[in-house]
C-alpha cells in the first residue's frame, strides 16, 4: 500500500531563516506531487506541483520554491522566511493521470 | 480555470440529526469531484469521489454526495451526525489537464452539539 511521510510535524522559525520541509512517498512510482498551504481559518492554497523529476510548476509568486531530486521526494524550501509563511503545510501525492490526491499529516509552521 | 464555493463557513448541528453542506463548481468540462475531511491539526481524508457514472455516491462514515449537472453542485449529506464529525469539510474539483490539479473550497466548519 501507499504511505505518505511529511516532516517535521511542527515547526518554529524566526524571521530571516531557511526553510525545508519534506516529504516522501511509498508504494508508488512516477507519482504527481503536490504543495498545499491552509493559512489559519482560510482554505488549501496550491503552491507546487510535480508531475516527474525536475518538473515543479509553481502556481503562486512568493518567496518559496519547490525542488523534486528523486521520483518520490518532494522539498519545499525558502531562503529567508516572512511573517506570512506561517501556515500549515500540507503534501499530497496522486497517481499519473488521475486527479485524486492523498495527503500526509501537515506541517505547522509558525514563522516568529 | 476551476473554482469551487462552499457558502457556508460554519454550521452547527445536533447529535443525531441530519447534515448537508453545500458544494457549487465551476468547470468548463465534465469534474471529478471529491469531497475531504480534516480533524484540527490533521491532513485531509477522502471521503468520496465522483468522476462519472451514478451521480448519486457514497463514501466512508456513512456520508453521500450528489453530482447535479444543471445546479453545479455535489453536495454532501449525512442521515445521522455522530459527535465524531466535528471536523471541516472540503469540496474540490479537479482537472486531468495541467497536472490533475485539485482547487479546493474554503471549507465548512461543522460543530456537533450533543
């Protein structure tokens, strides 16, 4: 079966810092890999998605960016965090040509 | 491009009674549709799916959705709410085209009073 893996579960930044957060899946190949942010009260807000290796499609100018080194790793990264970062970060993976998306558990991060 | 509304950001319902929250689409195709649930602080769970076929479906913890073509809704039901479905709900449409992206609703927050 397929498994999803998200980390770290919680997160605490100061302004200014790097940012990596990962994820990986398992039990599947060629996966289309997904970035969403849920900011507090609001809904999910695509961010990046993959459809292979080296392919990142952003859907939102911001200060953050999305690298995909291996088939089943999917990185979110930023140089230097703002205040409105802060938000849950939420993964999802879906099998090649079907749209339905399976999540990981979420990352909160709080950006100080 | 797609879009998804849930007119209702909050509703508060008894233990025991019925429940429906609203989904309207927009989508110049046939959708796939789905309908998820979050517990605070948790990912989202499917909790059904439509992409063709029957346009009445039903998922897991007893809930349902109906795909109405001509109102562009899939809205989702339950006969008996449990206290367990306090959560939020998310409606999403989604697109074969450019990725099978999902776009989500903003979501129903569903309180159970007992």
């Amino acid at each position: 079966s397929q498994t999803i893996h998200q980390w770290p579960a919680t997160l605490v930044q100061p302004v200014g810092s790097p940012l990596s957060l990962e994820c990986t899946v398992e039990g599947t190949s060629n996966p289309n890999l997904y970035w969403y942010r849920q900011a507090a009260g609001r809904g999910l807000q695509l961010l990046f998605y993959s459809v292979g290796i080296g392919q990142i499609s952003s859907e939102v100018p911001q200060n953050l960016s999305a690298s995909r080194p291996q088939d089943r790793q999917f990185i979110l990264s930023s140089k230097k965090l703002l205040l409105s970062d802060s938000g849950f970060y939420l993964c999802a993976w879906g099998r090649e040509g079907f749209t339905e998306a399976f999540f990981g558990q979420g990352t909160r991060l709080t950006v100080v | 491009a797609q879009s998804v509304t849930q007119p209702d950001i909050h509703i508060t319902v008894s233990e025991g009674a019925s429940l429906e929250l609203r989904c309207n689409y927009s989508y110049g195709a046939t959708p796939y549709l789905f309908w998820y649930v979050q517990s605070p602080g948790q990912g989202l769970q499917l909790l059904l799916k439509y992409f063709s076929g029957d346009t009445l479906v039903q998922g897991i913890k007893g809930f349902e959705a109906e795909f109405k073509r001509s109102q562009s809704s899939f809205n989702l039901r339950k006969p008996s709410v449990h206290w367990s479905d306090a959560a939020e709900y998310f409606c999403a449409v989604g697109a074969t085209a450019a990725g099978n992206k999902l776009t989500f609703g903003g979501g129903t927050r569903v309180l159970v009073k007992p």
